[in-house]
C-alpha cells in the first residue's frame, strides 16, 4: 500500500514569527508536493506540513522555511 501524504512538524525558534505566520503558511503551502500547512492550535510554536513525499522532501520543506532568515527544526519525521 502506498502512501499518499505525511505529516512533519517545524518546530519555530524564531522570536516573534507569529508575526509573519500567513506569510510563512502561505509560502510553504505553495510549494509543489505541499498538501496543507497550519499553526499547530495546542503548541503554538510548531507548525504542521502535510506532504507528499514522493514529490518534495522535509529537508526541502525546512529549507524554504530557513531561506528568509527564520529559525527552526523538524520534529515528527
């Protein structure tokens, strides 16, 4: 059986991103091979991707997270 789409969390270090949070969503969630990414309600400090791993990477989800200056990890792989 095949997997269609996984779940990584980013866990955020950056001071203040809830800031620039439908900014981050909104990049991330345009990315190819992004299902859906949203503020974790509970633990405000991580962020939920689902993806497609056949079409994009985690790496390459945190990557593009880094690449204007935010600071963070992933969690959940």
């Amino acid at each position: 059986m095949r997997t269609t789409s996984m779940e990584v969390y980013i866990y955020v270090t950056s001071k203040e991103w809830h800031k620039f949070a439908p900014e981050i969503t909104d990049q991330l969630n345009q990315l190819d091979g992004v299902v859906n990414v949203s503020v974790n309600e509970k633990i405000k400090d991580l962020l939920m991707v689902k993806y497609e791993p056949e079409s994009i990477s985690a790496l390459k989800i945190l990557s593009t997270y880094r690449k204007n200056g935010h600071s963070g990890s992933l969690v959940g792989m």
